[in-house]
C-alpha cells in the first residue's frame, strides 16, 4: 500500500508551533562536548511521528515537538516533521522518502511496542543497509521498561535512522542515551571525521 499524499503532508499545529518555536535557538553552552573537537558535518535532523490517532487527528503529537526541542537544544537543525499510521507500508514510505538525498538523522517515535500494528522495527529494517545494534541496546537500558522497546537503529546512505518509543519522556529518554554519540557517529559516515573521536585516542586528521 503506498503512502497516501494527506499522510505525506499533514503536520500537527502543535508541530508546526514546536517548529517556529525551536528554529534559530542557540544549543546549550558544552552540549553535546564538553571538551571535544570541532563538528566537520552540520547536524541536521528530521522527525517521524507513526500514529494512528495522531494522523487521524484525533490525538494530539507530543513526542514528535519534543524530540525536536530535543534535538534544537542539542545543536540540531530539525528541518521536517512528519506524521504517518502505524504499518509497514506507511513507516518504510516515510523513511525512503525523508533519508533520499540527505544526510542527517532520522529519528521515529511510535510504533516500537507490542501491538499488532506497532511495525515501526520491522519497517525501518526494510530501509537501512546496516543495523547498528549497540544503539538499540543502550536506548533499552535507559530504564527498566527500556526492554519493551522493539526499537532498531542503522544506516540509510548518509543517514542514521534511530527508533524511538511512542511517549514522549521515552522517546526524549532513549535520544539522551544516544546524544552523545550521534554527532561523531554522521561524521564518520559522512566520511568527514576520524573513525575514533579525540576523547578515545582518534584525531580528526587521521583515520585508526
């Protein structure tokens, strides 16, 4: 079944206001290196909420406005918000739409449960070349109801593709276990960066 144009397009007013709201704030002082190296990649993200109610309009989307908040005080650039259903058409359509001809970080909220229509894992699976495992694995360790996420994490071409949970304080949760990481993780993806960072004995004219 393929992505139907009024789930493509429609964005919540709350997203939109998160949006107009979070453009332009400066990151937190140190966030997310306290004592790190120069960025050689822009950090740019977009944000994909997978929601039944949300896309019908009967719910409204908290944990998409606060992963971009999230990700603005980070240093990010949330450049798309976007709301599907739950399903495997639905999900894998948004994300082969969102990682074509970017590079960044996508992030989804929603859909990584244990209801039939929670697809979200097994959609995005269909649209990264690699999995990166070890970011699942941290974001489950987050709190002890972590092991209920399904949540998967890889590479599409130049984009890292992160699961998160449907609540909005799961979803902040599990990117706070990742935020340290991602910026260095793009870099070398991108090929900008060193494949260790400083902080582990890496240089970022070097690759070890």
């Amino acid at each position: 079944m393929a992505l139907g144009r009024q789930h493509r397009s429609r964005r919540d007013p709350t997203v939109e206001a998160t949006l107009r709201r979070t453009r332009g704030r400066q990151p937190r002082a140190g966030w997310p290196f306290e004592s790190s190296y120069d960025l050689l990649v822009e950090l740019r993200a977009k944000v994909l909420t997978v929601s039944d109610g949300v896309s019908a309009g009967v719910r409204s989307d908290l944990g998409g406005p606060a992963l971009a908040a999230r990700l603005t005080q980070a240093g990010y650039d949330v450049v798309e918000l976007r709301i599907v259903p739950d399903g495997l058409d639905s999900v894998a359509d948004a994300l082969r739409e969102m990682t074509a001809e970017f590079a960044g970080l996508v992030v989804t909220t929603g859909g990584t449960g244990f209801s039939p229509r929670d697809l979200t894992p097994e959609a995005t699976m269909t649209v990264i070349d690699r999995e990166a495992p070890g970011f699942g694995e941290v974001m489950r360790a987050t709190n002890r109801f972590g092991p209920l996420s399904r949540a998967r994490c890889g590479t599409a071409g130049r984009c890292v593709v992160v699961n998160t949970p449907g609540s909005p304080r799961g979803a902040v949760e599990s990117l706070d276990a990742l935020i340290e990481m991602l910026p260095h993780a793009l870099e070398v993806l991108t090929g900008e960066g060193a494949v260790h960072p400083p902080d582990t004995g890496g240089r970022i004219a070097t690759s070890s």
